[in-house]
C-alpha cells in the first residue's frame, strides 16, 4: 500500500487465523507528511491487557494533522490483537510479546508477530514510543523508562515531561532492545493500570508524544509546558513482602519518602502479627501493588532511589 505526502491511510496487515479460521491482523494508521523529517513509530498493547496506549494513540491521531506533518507516523494502537481481544496480557501460547523481539519467521506465534512488527514498522523508522501500564494488578506513576546514556534519548525524555525519567537498561527480547539494537532511541512510557483508562495517565502520554513531535520538528503550534521539570532515577528496586498478609498502604503513588520511612504494613486480618516494610533509601513511589493480599516475596512498592 502506497501513503502519499500529506495522505493518511489506515491497513491491517494479516497475521493468522484463529481455529475458527477468522483472521486478525495488525492494524496500522500511517501518516505522510509532505515533508521529509523524523519517522517514529507508536505502539500499544503489546501487552494486550495494558489498554491506557491504545487510548493516547487515538488522541493523538485525532490532534495530529498530515497535511502538517514533517516526516512519517506509524501508529500501532493493538500490537498483540490476540491478547487484546482475550484481555489477556500474553498470547494464546501464553508467550509475552515483549520476550520475543526481534522475532522470526518460523518461531512461536509471539515471535512470529515481533518478526512482523519489525519488519512492517521499525525498520521504517528513526524513533520510537512504545506505551505500556502496570501489570498483575500493578499501577504506575506516569513515567518514562529509557537509556538516558544515549543523548538522542535523553532529549527525547526529557521533551515528554512526564513527572519521572527513569534510565533503564534494555530487557532480553523486548521491542525497546530490538529497536536499540538497530540504532533506533525508543522511549518506553509506563503509566497506569491494565484493563483500566487512567485519564491523568492519558493526557500525560497524549501531551508528552505531542511535546516529543514538536521537539523533532514533526509538528508546529502550541504545545502544554511541562508543569515541573522532570525528575531523574538511576536506580529503582521492588521493596518485597517479608510476610503473608493484608496489605496497608501508608504512602500515595508519587510521593516522595526518606529513608528508614515507612511505607506500609502488613497483618492478618484483624490488624495481628503487623510487620513493617520500610524504604532502604530516600526516593520515591513510582510503582505499587494494587492487590492487598499479598504472599512472603510479593512485590509491594517500587521505590525510584535519589
């Protein structure tokens, strides 16, 4: 399918057929600007529980205008349409999609599917923006996860303004690996919950994508000023439940704590046999469990460090 400049289209490129033997493809909207400039990629349920991505896409596409655009966008709202459909965070293997970049031809259907993306989005690429949420009944401060060794990285992080800049080194088989291994800065934007429209969540992805456009010279006109500078974090870890029990959480997403503070506590269900979970360092609450019941080692609270 040919996009001419200034032309928006939308194609869904095959994928397989279910044994009902329907098909489900990948839905893709490109847009061509008339002028050269930047192509970036947007993609979203990758994880197809993780629903806040699929929502920002939408606003996104509806506030940019082709005719307007430089350069090339490639807007991927429902990666794994399998999982989407099942609201299921894996596909029907129970493979995670974002385990299997960058795919092959003849692999398992996940890496079937990675092989595709790559091939059908990335290697058109020069960025990206790879929108995901918390998992497991998880939920995320808005933020944005990315190499900010890399200079073309860092300006494209800090350009989103999300309240936090986490530098993360890449995971095995993930789309922001395979995409960095091509050379290609990829921002990963956490923010949210699955399988919930979190709309403070929203409007940042919405606004930060918008801001990192203008900031590669894809699109002209105002754009929301950053509220605050963003914060940087070099160095994150989950605090873990010692014990089994009733969680009770003592600080908000967001804020910030000192250390030795602490955070939450868990007991049985009459408030018996309380244990303390206390912050190893000043930082703060970037990530935590939505789930109050809780085994010994679950994940609890994930603290940014400063």
């Amino acid at each position: 399918m040919e996009v001419r400049p200034g032309q928006r289209r939308t194609v869904e490129i095959p994928v397989a057929r279910l044994p009902s033997q329907t098909m489900l493809g990948l839905p893709l909207t490109v847009l061509n600007g008339r002028h050269d400039g930047p192509r970036l990629w947007l993609s979203a349920a990758i994880h197809g529980d993780e629903l806040n991505g699929v929502e920002i896409i939408r606003q996104v596409l509806n506030r940019v205008e082709e005719r307007k655009l430089r350069g090339l966008l490639i807007a991927a709202p429902i990666v794994n349409v399998f999982g989407f459909t099942h609201q299921s965070r894996y596909l029907p293997d129970r493979r995670d999609l974002n385990r299997s970049f960058p795919g092959s031809e003849r692999g398992s259907l996940a890496s079937q599917v990675a092989r595709l993306f790559m091939r059908e989005v990335v290697s058109h690429c020069t960025h990206g923006i790879d929108l995901h949420t918390g998992s497991h009944h998880r939920i995320n401060l808005p933020q944005i996860r990315g190499n900010l060794a890399d200079e073309e990285t860092a300006r494209c992080a800090h350009a989103f303004g999300a309240p936090l800049i986490l530098h993360a080194t890449t995971r095995d088989g993930s789309l922001r690996q395979a995409g960095t291994a091509k050379g290609i800065p990829v921002l990963l934007y956490e923010a949210g919950e699955p399988l919930r429209f979190n709309e403070d969540a929203i409007e940042t992805g919405v606004d930060g994508i918008l801001r990192v456009m203008s900031a590669l010279g894809m699109r002209r006109g105002r754009v929301k000023r950053v509220p605050s500078a963003p914060v940087e974090i070099w160095r994150s870890q989950w605090l873990r439940a010692r014990h089994s029990g009733i969680v009770r959480m003592d600080v908000k997403l967001g804020a910030k704590v000192r250390k030795r503070q602490q955070v939450c506590v868990i007991a049985d269900a009459f408030g018996g046999a309380a244990a303390s979970v206390r912050a190893p360092a000043d930082g703060y609450i970037i990530g935590r469990t939505l789930n109050p019941l809780v085994n010994k080692g679950d994940a609890v609270i994930h603290l940014g460090e400063i």
